[in-house]
C-alpha cells in the first residue's frame, strides 16, 4: 500500500509545473544534518502555483511558521526537508491534515524546477 500512495503521489506532482520527488526511503542525504527521526511525516507533496505544498498533520494549530525548512540544491534538483520545531497541542484532530504552502521563489527555486521532499510520507 506504501508503494501505491508513492506512486498516486508522484503521479500527481508529474502533472503540475514542476516535478516533486519524495524521497521517503532509507537512503540518508549526507548534504542535509538532520536525522531521518528528526523529519516530519508528511501526507504527500506537491507544486501548485510557484509554491511548495505539503499536507501534514495538525490538531488545530499547525502553521507554515512552525516547521523548520533546510534546502539543498545539487545537480539541478531542490532537496527539502521539514522538521516541526513547536509541536501542536490544540485538541481539534484533522484527521486528514492540512496543506502548508512555502513559496519556492524564497528559497531560490525557480518554477519548473524538480523539487525532492526527503521526508517520510505516510497514509492519513
């Protein structure tokens, strides 16, 4: 089932302006110091419009300003990775999660870029 939310996903970053790859296997990215338990799992990902979206969970109170963002770039591709660095302790689970957006122009991505989200990803 993992595999098939993997590919549902891709598929669908195939069809927007710019392709995003989630890098949610075991492989570690020496270029990004931060620990593989360290990521937040994420829903899936996705470009709309010029921005990185990301669907995560919340409890009410998530927002876009409470995850840490690191960006590498190396041979053509953006690697992001998301770590939350103030946990949500509102009581309103949405048990779908919700989108972040973060602008790609803020971290020097041009539109059409290919874009990999090193997170893990999950089934909500």
């Amino acid at each position: 089932m993992k595999l098939a939310s993997l590919a549902a996903v891709v598929a669908i970053a195939l069809s927007t302006s710019a392709c995003v790859i989630i890098d949610a296997d075991d492989r570690p990215d020496t270029s990004i110091n931060i620990t593989k338990t360290d990521l937040e799992p994420i829903y899936g990902a996705t470009v709309d419009k010029g921005d990185l979206v990301i669907r995560v969970s919340s409890n009410g109170c998530t927002r876009s300003d409470d995850f840490a963002v690191e960006s590498v770039r190396r041979d053509g591709v953006a690697s992001f990775v998301f770590t939350r660095k103030r946990p949500d302790l509102c009581r309103a689970l949405i048990a779908e999660g919700i989108d972040l957006r973060f602008p790609l122009d803020a971290f020097g991505v041009e539109r059409g870029a290919k874009v990999r989200v090193r997170n893990p990803l999950i089934r909500p």
